[in-house]
C-alpha cells in the first residue's frame, strides 16, 4: 500500500498513482466491459441459432430479418459501452491528470455559484441525510468518502485532480 505522501506527490506532478487505478476502474467500468462482452456473444450468437432453412427460403429470409432486428440494437449498444470501457483504459494508460486550481468556497447548502472555480455544497436527500458535492471545472461530483471530504479545506486554495477524457475525481489537495 503506498503511502499518502507517495499519492499525493505522484498527483502534484500530474500523473495518475498507481493505488489510484482502482478508482479509474472502478465497478461501473467492470459492469459496462461485462456488458459489452456479452452483447456482442448476443449480437453473433442470437442470428446464427434463430435463421433456420428446412422451412424453405421465405422463411428463411423472414427469420433472418428479425434476428438482425434484435441483434443489431444489441451490437449498438455493445459497442457504445466498448467505448466507454475504451477511454478509461485510455485515460489508465495516458496516467495524466488535468488539475483545476482556484480558490475553494463552502456554498453549505445554498447552490453553488457556477462563477466559483471550486465549491463545496451539502444536500439533504429524503431520509434527511447530508450528501457532500465538489464542483470544478463544470462538472458536479458526489463526495461519497469522508475522508476525502474532510481533507478539501473551503476558503482557500485548493487543486482538483481529474482524468482527462472521462473527467473522474481521482483527487483533492491544498495547493
């Protein structure tokens, strides 16, 4: 297990630690490649086993149509998800991070103001529970670890770390 000091020096100097990779291949990134995997199992195997000739060739043809029918929306959707699992392997394999810097304010609950280059903002859900945010450069993520949210220190300057194609937190650090 590397070291906080290692991770962090390893951010600062715009590269992706290696502890790090968990978060860019996380559940969601395993979730879509098994789901692509199996679509194009689908997509290949759906029309070879339902076009069946002893009937003659009308029916054939007829066969023939709607297991492509079926199988090319499950293709399209295979390959999309191939491509997502595609640029997180890119960004694994680039190991660069994009740092957005600026000064850091804690809008509580009020929504955030988009002028602001990082702001911290709380919301209740329906069962009453905080849910902490993080936006930068745009984008809102959800803050689901509290010691990640414990270290983004609000009214100074902070820097966020990003992957570059799929925009995924990776990390927060005083600057």
């Amino acid at each position: 297990m590397a070291g906080q000091a290692e991770v962090e020096l390893a951010n600062r100097q715009g590269r992706l630690h290696p502890s790090q990779r968990g978060k860019v291949l996380d559940g969601s990134f395993w979730l879509a490649a098994i789901f692509a995997v199996a679509g194009v199992v689908t997509a290949v195997v759906v029309p070879a086993t339902t076009i069946d000739t002893r009937f003659g060739a009308g029916l054939a043809s007829s066969s023939a149509a709607a297991a492509l029918g079926t199988a090319i929306p499950i293709l399209l959707l295979a390959v999309w998800l191939a491509f997502v699992c595609w640029r997180r392997l890119a960004d694994l394999r680039a190991g660069r991070l994009v740092v957005i810097t600026g000064w850091t304010r804690d809008f509580g609950r009020q929504r955030p103001d988009p002028a602001c280059p990082i702001a911290l903002s709380t919301r209740l859900s329906k069962g009453m529970n905080e849910h902490f945010y993080l936006t930068a450069g745009g984008k809102e993520f959800q803050l689901y670890s509290k010691e990640l949210r414990a270290r983004i220190q609000a009214e100074r300057v902070n820097a966020v770390y990003l992957t570059p194609r799929t925009k995924l937190l990776i990390n927060v650090l005083p600057a």
